[in-house]
C-alpha cells in the first residue's frame, strides 16, 4: 500500500481520468515544495516517488488515504 493525502489522490484520479501518466507525473514534480523564479510551489509531491504514483495509476487500490 501506498500512503497518500487525499489532495495526493485526487491529483492522481483527476490526471487518470483525464490526462496520461505521464502528465501526472510532471503536475508532481511541478509540485515539489521547491521555490523556482521567486515562488514556492506547494509540496503535493511529498514522499512520493515515481514509482509509487505509477503503482497507484495502475491499480487505485494500491492506495491507502491519511489524513
């Protein structure tokens, strides 16, 4: 099981039903707490690596949501 946030899993389901992989990992890195240009972006990614959102994009119940 991979633990996520539920603002984690809504990205993931929003990107599965609408996008690609591919794309869903990229909003990720996007989001990565890391300031850029002046702006801090929010930290969605977390712990999370690659790995573990491909894991859930392929199988949602591999996904365990806490809070």
């Amino acid at each position: 099981m991979v633990k996520v946030t539920q603002e984690q899993y809504d990205a993931i389901l929003w990107h599965l039903e609408t996008y690609d992989l591919m794309a869903c990992l990229e909003f990720f890195h996007r989001n990565d707490g890391v300031i850029r240009m002046g702006i801090r972006s929010s930290n969605l990614r977390g712990e999370l690596s690659d790995e573990d959102i491909a894991t859930i994009w392929l199988d949602l119940s591999k996904a365990e949501v806490v809070k």
